[in-house]
C-alpha cells in the first residue's frame, strides 16, 4: 500500500506557497447525517514531520482507534486545523457534491490562518478564491490530505454517536449512517428521520415513503401492527 509523504506541500513550499492546505470529506456515502469535511495546514520545514505523523494515511485503511489516536496527534502538530459539515436538508436540496464542496470550503474559513494554496481530494472548488490542485487519489498520495480525511471521519463519527443518543433505534453509533443490513431493518420499522437523506435511491424501494416529517413514528407504527 502507498503510504503518503509531503512530495506535493514540498514542491508548494518550494514556489513560495507556506501555508498549504489539504482538504478531504467524509461521510459523501452516508443514508443519513451531513457530508463532512476538514482542512489541515501543515508545517513547512520540520525535517521530522512525516516521522511524527507516523501511520496518518487515508482514514479508510485505518481503525477507529487508530483514526481517534492519529486525530490528537494531528492537532498537536498541525498549524491549523479546519472543519465543515452540512447537513441532510441541503444535500437533499443541492445534491451531493454541491454539498461536499460547500463543507470543504466551510473546513477552509475555519481555519485560523488564510492558506496560500490547496490540495484537495480529487475536486477544486471554484468558489474558493485560493489556488488550488485536485489530486486523484490525493489521501494517498498527500500527508495533509490524509491528515484531513481523518480529522474528517473522526468528527463526522462523534456527530453520529452523539445522534445515537437521541434516535437510539437506528445504530448510528456501529453504522455511522452508512448503508448496512441493520440500518436497512431499523427504517423500515422505525420509518426515516429529518437525519436521513430521504431522496436518495435506497429510500424508493419503500412504497408511500413521504418526507421524514410525515413518516409514522415508531409508536404510531407499533399501534397499527396491533390493531389499536
């Protein structure tokens, strides 16, 4: 497996470009809660930084105690640290990747420095008015992209797990929102959630399925099994 290293904030560094951000998303898959994303300013010039940020790489191939150990120590090396998320209702308004870009760029004026220039997972984002590169495989290929993409997955986990309190029927806290058999099983008993994507294509092999806002709650449902 490719491990990331600085090849590309290097050759920025080197055109005079100091604070170089790497942006990625997390979360751009889920059936329900927001498509996050972060922005991680490394340092330029720390000959021992990739020695440090040992085992950062893209947040997939990684843990949850792994990601949640790498989060802290990404914080205490970054130079700034950025994070954007945006929720069910506008991805279900502006689709996906609208919504994806607007959480990068809001990871972005989180930051508590101005970056001269991004690198970005795979997109641009042309609202930004910041040089930029999209990188293909970038949390691959950049140390501070991977360091974005699990400062990413990590604050989306914790939202989830934090919804798990107050919907405890759906398992966020094991799925985090994504497509699983259980998560399947708790909507269709349990109907969906103004925190489900209720657009999305999964949802339209429900019959009659309404807007979260209409769907029965769960007691409602449990009384017309039985009758009352």
């Amino acid at each position: 497996m490719r491990l990331p290293d600085l090849g590309l904030e290097v050759a920025a560094w080197e055109q005079g470009y100091r604070l170089v951000a790497g942006v990625d998303e997390a979360g751009r898959g889920a059936w329900a809660g927001p498509v996050a994303a972060a922005a991680v300013i490394l340092p330029p010039n720390r000959p021992d930084l990739r020695r440090r940020l040992d085992g950062v790489r893209d947040s997939k191939t990684l843990s949850a105690r792994q990601r949640d150990a790498l989060f802290e120590i990404i914080h205490g090396e970054a130079v700034a640290v950025g994070v954007g998320m945006v929720d069910p209702d506008a991805i279900v308004a502006g689709g996906i990747m609208v919504a994806t870009r607007q959480a990068m760029a809001a990871a972005i004026r989180e930051l508590s420095y101005r970056p001269d220039f991004l690198l970005i997972d795979y997109l641009r984002l042309p609202q930004v008015d910041i040089l930029q590169r999209g990188v293909r495989k970038g949390d691959e290929r950049s140390l501070s992209i991977a360091a974005a993409s699990i400062v990413a997955k990590v604050s989306r986990d914790r939202l989830m797990v934090e919804m798990a309190d107050a919907l405890p029927h759906y398992g966020f806290e094991r799925h985090k929102g994504y497509g699983t058999r259980a998560h399947w099983a708790a909507i269709r008993i349990h109907g969906a959630t103004p925190f489900h994507r209720y657009t999305w294509a999964p949802f339209r092999r429900l019959k009659a399925f309404g807007r979260p806002s209409l769907v029965a709650s769960s007691r409602e449902r449990s009384a017309e099994r039985n009758g009352s």
